[in-house]
C-alpha cells in the first residue's frame, strides 16, 4: 500500500514538472528568467520540472503570480504535500531530508526516525496511539523505513547525530526490541554511515534543553533548521535563527562523547539489553 501510494505521489511530481515546463514556455520564460522572478535559481527551476526536487509552498505560490495561473501550482503543491502518514508539520521536513547534503540532529530522547527499526519505530507510534488500528501503525512504521532509504542512496547525506544517554537506556518495546536497535546504530557507525555521538549524562545541562533540533544543509539553497515539541514542530530558514542553532549544535557536539567512546557506549548499552533478555 505504502509504495504504491510512493509511486503515484513521483507520478504525481513529474505531472507537476511537465506542466510547469508547459506553461513556462507558453509564457516564453526561460527556466533562468522564472527563477529570479520566484527568487530561485535557474536550476532549481529545472529539478522542479524533472521532478528532482519538489519546491516549498511559498515557491508555488510565486510561480503562480509570475505565470498568471491562478493559484493552479499552489493548489497541486498543497496536495502532494498532505501525505497523513506524518503530521502537518512534518511533511515538508521529508521532502527536504532527501534533498539535504548533510542533516546535524540532536535526539534527547528518542533514537531519530532515520535510525529506528521497524520494531522500535513500532513501539513508539503504538505508545503514541494506543486506539489505532494494525494498519494505521503499519502506515507509519513502513513510511518511517522509507525515509531512512536515504541514508542507502550513493547520494546519501552526511549525517551527523547527537543522541543524549536517555535514547539508550530508556526502554523503548523491551529489552530484545532496544538490543536490536542499538545493534543497528552501532553498525550504521561502524559502516561509516553515519557519525554518532552520545551526550553523557554526567555532562549535566546542556545547549539544548528545550527539544530535539535538525540542520539540514543543501547544495544550492540556505540552511534550515526544524525544531520539535510533543506536539508541534517548526521549519526556519531565516539566517540568524540557523546560526544560533549551529552555534548550539557545535556546543552539544563538544560536550559528547567522541565517536570511539560512543560506539563502546552504544554496544555495552546493547549488551545490557541483551544479558536481560537472557535472564528472563
């Protein structure tokens, strides 16, 4: 179900693309000229048309002024973008995790989507939304795997993580589920896949006490930064917000663990978990 749904939301992109090549050139704009008019570069104009990159809200809006289509790209844009499979707010935050050269994230409780397991990713929406059915937890889980795709691709991101101590010792679906997670973050490290770094507890107050944060970086666009409470989550691209992010990323990454002590830390994490299901 959820890679059908995948397909037709890529037909869907590229229909995007083709009329947004259609009516560019009927209005005799080349891609250069409808970039600077909505403030993108000519490029960026033609990934939209191959449908490599899917453009922002904002972005269709504009088009929509400089091609006089009332409002035709905004309208398709906002449907594409509605995938309920991931909150309102988290929708375009996929889109550009596949657009990223390098995510910088920090975790204070939980192990970041784009490393979880099935088993853990199912725990964690089960525990979210105890009423649901198999199928809607099936949805997430299996959108949650589509995601972490990303970190498989040869175009993959460099992908930078802080995960405070919480994520490895809060019990997440039992002790086999959080052995099998944590054998997984410690493979994706030792593949070089990913760089992991663990805030030990005994650092005490950190530079980001209010939640989780992810920098996103782009060869050819700003920097942005999405933050995230319980319930709501934020995506910002304004320059000084981002700098201060770094600026507190650079922080919390100097007060971890150095990659070498995180991935002992990890693997005896898992080995706990591991001897507890041995003794039960």
């Amino acid at each position: 179900m959820a890679n059908g749904s995948r397909g037709s939301r890529q037909a869907a992109w590229e229909f995007f693309g083709a009329e947004l090549k259609r009516r560019r050139e009927d209005a005799g704009f080349s891609q250069s000229v409808l970039g600077a008019r909505v403030f993108v570069s000519g490029g960026y104009i033609g990934q939209f048309e191959q449908a490599i990159r899917k453009p922002q809200l904002d972005v269709a809006e504009r088009i929509d002024e400089a091609l006089q289509t009332d409002g035709f790209f905004e309208r398709m844009c906002r449907k594409l973008i509605d995938d309920k499979r991931y909150a309102d707010y988290f929708a375009a935050v996929v889109e550009l995790e596949a657009l990223a050269t390098r995510i910088c994230e920090f975790a204070p409780t939980l192990v970041p989507g784009l490393l979880q397991t099935a088993a853990y990713a199912h725990a964690v929406t089960l525990a979210a939304n105890p009423f649901v059915t198999d199928a809607y937890v099936e949805d997430i889980v299996t959108a949650r795997m589509e995601r972490a795709g990303i970190l498989k691709d040869a175009t993959r991101p460099e992908y930078w993580v802080v995960l405070h101590e919480n994520t490895l010792y809060i019990p997440v679906g039992g002790p086999t589920v959080m052995a099998q997670q944590l054998d997984h973050v410690a493979a994706l490290m030792r593949e070089r896949q990913v760089l992991v770094m663990v805030l030990p507890y005994e650092g005490g107050a950190h530079a980001c006490m209010g939640g989780a944060l992810k920098l996103m970086e782009f060869d050819d666009a700003p920097p942005t930064l999405y933050t995230e409470t319980e319930y709501s989550g934020t995506l910002v691209d304004e320059p000084v917000v981002v700098k201060h992010a770094q600026r507190t990323y650079d922080l919390l990454r100097g007060a971890a663990l150095s990659p070498e002590a995180s991935l002992a830390l990890v693997e005896s994490a898992a080995e706990d978990y591991r001897r507890c299901t041995s003794t039960t």
